[in-house]
C-alpha cells in the first residue's frame, strides 16, 4: 500500500527540503503539501504554489481565516497577550494545525509533518493537536537535526526550487493579526532595527486621527459608525493603524523551551482592538471583576501562547469571560497619536458610573453624604498606624534590655 504523508507546507526552504526527506528518509511514497490561509500575503500562496508545481507536488490550500480572526477576536476578549506580543503566530498554529490534519485524514495519510526546528514554540503547538490522532508525526527538520547551511547544500545538489530571494535576511511570519520579523541580525538585543524591518507599519509622522470602534458583548462589531465583519475591521484596521506606526513591539522573548529570543512584531489592528477594549471593560466593570479577570485574562494568554486554547482550563476560563463580556457592549473612541491607540472617550449604558456621583459640583453621593466618609477615613490604615507604634515600642524596649546587659 502506498504510504502518504501530509507536511505542512509554506514552499520555504525548510519545507521544500522535507518533501524529498519525507521520501528518501522516512520512506514515504506520496507528500501531500497543505498551505493554511490564515491571511498570510498573495505572494505567499504564490510562492507554495509555485514551488508546489516545481517539486510535482500534490498541494492543498485550506481556507481558515474565519475561524482564525474568531479565535483573534476571543483573544481581544481576555485582553490577550503574552509579555506584550498579541499572539498572532501562536494563535495561528492550532488552527493551522487543525486543518492540516483535516486533509491528512480526508486523503487517507498514515503521517503528518512539519517543518519547524527543535528549538522553537511552532512544534510544540501543532504536534499538540496532531498527537491526538493515530498519524506518525514526523519533524524532519528537528529529528535529522537540519542546519540552515545543510538545507541549502541539499536543495542544491537536488536542484530544488528555492528561489535565491526565498529566504530573505529575516524570518517572517504573518497572518491576519501580526508579522513577526526575527532571525539576521535581529537576532542580538543590542542591534536597533532600521525602519526596513517593517512591512505594515510607517514610522510616526506626528498627525493624528480619531476612529470609533463599536462592541457588542466584548466583540468588535463596527468602525465609524459602520458595522465590519472581523476579517474585514482586522484588515481595515491594519492598514488604517499601520499608517500612524501602532503596534511595534520589540522585546525579549522566553519560549516555552526557556530561550530568551529578541523578537519583533507589528500588530497595528491587534493593538487598536486590545486597547479599545480594555477601555470599555474600564468603565462596565466593577473593580472587583477587573482585578480577578486580570488573572484570568492571563492565563488565557499563557495558554493562548502555548498553543493550548482547545483545552479545558481555557473552556472554563471562558466561562467566566462570557459572563462578564454581556456588559461590554458600547463604543470607543481611539485616537492614533505618536505611534499609540490612545483610548480618549468611552460610552456604554452598562457604566458602572454617576457622572453625578463622581462629580466636584455635587455635595452628596445619592443619599450617602460627605460627612459619611468621616468614619471610613478614621479607619482607613489603622493597622500601619499601630504596626509603627508597636515597632517603635519594640526597638525602644530591645534598647533598653541591652544597654541594661552592658552594665552588667
Ligand atoms: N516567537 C513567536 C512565537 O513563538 C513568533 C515566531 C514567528 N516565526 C517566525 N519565523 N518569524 O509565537
């Protein structure tokens, strides 16, 4: 019986070189080369779809930005990031992940591979959902311990199609809620990137505009006025954004393996989103839901960047999140100054505020009066004021008992 095998497929260097390994190495008589749309560029497509036909390789394009900008937009809703990145390659990968074992299955495949190294997040997120099925998960580039410079001398001697231009200086990867630019000289914390690193976002030229983003149940559901489905905000925005310079993130990363990596993203329609709705749970929630859900909102991101958002911590974690997002519905008003989405108005009529009540012009808190403060403020920090006193008694009662041992 002839054995398939379905790998991950982007037309890259690393995962041209896998499909005659999977052959040759792992002795497989048909690859399967799936790419997942999760808004990558045209060009990318291009680019697998042309080294596909090159190689005579089977190829499958799979259709998952819906389902990937519904993840993005549950993702806006527990405020996620992982130390300050939104994300965007970590929450790819499941849904990446998910498709490409949809094909597997449906094209009878005994394996299914990718083409990430050893030393980073991506394998552990796809081979998370893979090892739920019976195929052999194979990772030619991790298992043969593949070198960059050993790729290229193979797809040489093979005279596979890797274009020259294939690699580039970095290693990018983009879907619709981030680019993510790392490897070259990015590599050193201490190199300061030129603004060529960036693709969607322009360096700040101090104008400014103001946008509106409307939320029903903590999703974004319009922009100016005018309602968006998500893939078409998250696109609009990204451009519109990216045109004032938000979203940069430079910073060191800890992977889940424990390296540190220095990273770069760009996140313009990500940020715009997160900071949006982070100001409208502002004003609808209590201090006490805001507080806990901080802790909630991070764990969700901690397995969002573990690739985990299908287990049952995140069900549950979600569970609460759904509970307290039926408050968040009203709108925002953001304005892009200075390479910042600045939240700089808030309305819903679930605020849990009296302008009335909060005001200087008003003497009375309904029908709490100022005088009622009085007994709050007697109170308020007892404890420290008598942890001092007794502190000072103590010290001064250990002075006396060794200034008595000293006459002794
Ligand atoms: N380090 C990030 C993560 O694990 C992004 C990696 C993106 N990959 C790339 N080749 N640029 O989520």
């Amino acid at each position: 019986m002839t054995k398939r095998v379905a790998l991950a497929f982007s037309g890259g260097l690393d995962t041209t070189v896998c499909v005659p390994v999977l052959e040759e190495e792992y002795g497989y008589d048909e690859v399967i080369g799936v790419t997942v749309d999760v808004g990558q560029p045209a060009e990318e497509f291009e680019e697998a779809r042309e080294t596909a036909e090159a190689l005579d390789l089977e190829h499958h394009v799979v259709e998952a930005k819906e389902e990937f900008v519904d993840l993005c937009f549950d993702a806006v809703r527990a405020n996620a990031d992982y130390q300050g990145y939104p994300l965007g390659t970590a929450l790819a990968r499941p849904v990446i992940a998910k498709a490409i074992l949809r094909v597997a299955q449906e094209e009878g495949c005994d394996g299914i591979a990718h083409g990430c190294t050893g030393k980073g997040n991506d394998q552990l997120r796809f081979e998370a959902v893979w090892r739920a099925s019976d195929l052999e998960v194979i990772a030619p580039v991790r298992e043969m311990g593949m070198t960059r410079d050993w790729e290229i001398e193979y797809a040489a001697e093979r005279n596979l199609p890797v274009q020259a231009g294939n690699e580039g200086t970095w290693s990018i990867d983009t879907n619709l809620w981030s680019r993510s630019i790392e490897g070259g000289d990015l590599e050193e914390p201490d190199y300061v990137p030129g603004e060529e690193i960036y693709n969607w976002t322009t360096a700040p030229s101090g104008e400014t505009e103001e946008i509106e983003i409307e939320f029903e149940n903590g999703y974004p559901v319009a922009l100016n006025g005018e309602a968006k489905d998500p893939i078409e905000l998250t696109e609009e925005l990204n451009e519109l954004a990216g045109s004032y310079g938000v979203g940069r993130t430079d910073m060191m990363e800890d992977r889940m393996l424990g390296l540190k990596v220095r990273e770069n993203y760009e996140h313009p329609a990500a940020t715009t989103l997160l900071n949006a709705h982070e100001g409208l749970e502002a004003l609808v929630l209590t201090k006490e839901e805001r507080d806990f859900k901080r802790q909630v909102d991070d764990e969700w991101s901690q397995k969002g960047y573990e690739g985990l958002v299908d287990g049952p911590l995140v069900a549950a974690l979600e569970g609460f999140i759904e509970e307290t997002q039926t408050k968040v519905t009203g709108s925002v008003t953001i304005r892009f100054e200075g390479g910042q989405a600045r939240v700089v108005g808030r309305d819903s009529d679930y605020a849990v505020y009296s302008a009335d009540a909060a005001s200087f012009n008003t003497e009375t808190v309904g029908k709490i009066t100022q005088e009622d403060a009085t007994g709050v403020a007697k109170y308020h920090g007892y404890q420290d004021r008598i942890a001092a006193q007794a502190k000072k008694a103590a010290e001064a009662k250990k002075q006396v008992s060794t200034d008595g041992g000293d006459e002794e």
